[in-house]
C-alpha cells in the first residue's frame, strides 16, 4: 500500500495543478469580457431610453413654450441615466433624443441645450460627490446652465423669438434669461422628481443594482 502513495501523491496533484490552471484561464476570460458585457449593457440600456424620451415625445408629447418645446420626461431621463450609466452616456442619450425629436417635429434647436447639460450634471455628481440616487435631484442645476446658455447665445444666434413674459409677470421676471430659466424649471424639476420617484421604484425592487453600469 505504501509503495502506491508516491503515484497517488502525484496524481492528486497534478490534478490540483490543472484545476488552478483552468481556474486561472476562466478568470482570465472573465476579466477580458468583463468590459465588453459593460459595455453591451450601457449601449442597450441607452437605446432604449433614447427610444422611450422620443416616443414620450410623441405622447403625451412636449409643451410650446415661446421659441421652445419643454419636456418634462426628457429631464426624468436625465435623472436615471446619470445614475446608471454616468455622465458621459447620459449625456449622449440626451443629444440623440434632442436631435431625433428635432427631425421629427417634437423638439427644437434648445432641446439641445436644456437637455444635455442636466445630464451632465447629475452624472457627474453621482460619480465624483455621492453614489446614490439622490444625485438625479441635482438636474434642474444643469437644466439651468441651458437655460442660460439658451437665452444668451442659442435664442441671439438664430434670431428666435422673445419668450413670453405674460405668464411669469406675477413673478416680475422680464429678462428673457429669467423668462428661460422659469420656462426651463417649470419642466425640469417635475422631471428631476419623476425621475428620482422612477429610481426609488427601482432601488425597492432590485433592479437599480442591475442596470446600473
């Protein structure tokens, strides 16, 4: 009996050799197709929340607003992406869905501007201050740099027309800068708590954890 332990002893080994090897391997190819499966994920996700915010678009539809079209949901998708996907993607999805809801009529040049930077900001937050889903609260502050970015070059640039002042007289605003950032707020922070509401939801259920990139 003794005289098998020596090839026993060798064979156990070998196999555990092999076993690391094969572990080893698996790893290895986990960490390789780790990035790519990331990045199938945020491309997926992507499409479609770019596919919801132009069919949001469409119906219930946005609201004309002087020169503008506000879109409440458009900042709900900014919430949500910046939380999921981080700045750079949420930031993308806002200038396709800005863009196809210009080439479909649902949308004008400033969907561009009040779309983007709102994105932006909650990405940017969620990444570098505090990663929770608080962060998305923090979009009407980008929704307000467009707004301003808005009245001061876009509206300039391509000669729109003045925003309406008769709505917002109660508040004696009548700068047209004040005139976009009350039209732009009045869409954007029901959006940002729409969109802070929708997270809740899927932080509850288990969901958040998994779409979140």
């Amino acid at each position: 009996m003794l005289s098998y332990n020596p090839i026993i002893y060798k064979l156990i080994k070998k196999e555990h050799e092999a076993r690391l090897v094969i572990q080893s391997s698996q790893n290895s190819t986990q960490q390789k197709t780790a990035p790519r499966e990331a990045r199938a994920k945020k491309i997926a996700l992507l499409a479609i929340f770019i596919a919801l915010g132009v069919a949001l678009s469409i119906y219930p539809g946005s609201i004309p607003v002087g020169p503008t079209k506000v879109f409440p949901f458009q900042h709900m998708i900014n919430g949500i992406l910046g939380v999921t996907l981080g700045p750079w993607y949420a930031a993308a999805a806002a200038l396709a869905t800005g863009l196809l809801r210009i080439s479909i009529g649902t949308g004008t040049i400033f969907a561009l501007p009040g779309g983007i930077p709102g994105a932006l900001v909650v990405g940017i937050v969620h990444r570098y201050v505090h990663k929770s889903i608080w962060p998305s609260l923090t979009e009407p502050i980008g929704t307000g740099i467009g707004a301003l970015i808005s009245a001061l070059i876009v509206a300039p640039l391509i000669h729109a027309p003045p925003m309406p002042a008769a709505a917002w007289a109660w508040l004696g605003l009548t700068a047209q800068w004040q005139l976009f950032l009350a039209a732009f707020w009045a869409s954007s922070i029901p959006g940002a708590v729409l969109g802070f509401i929708v997270l809740v939801a899927l932080k509850k259920r288990g969901v958040l954890a998994k779409i979140t990139v």
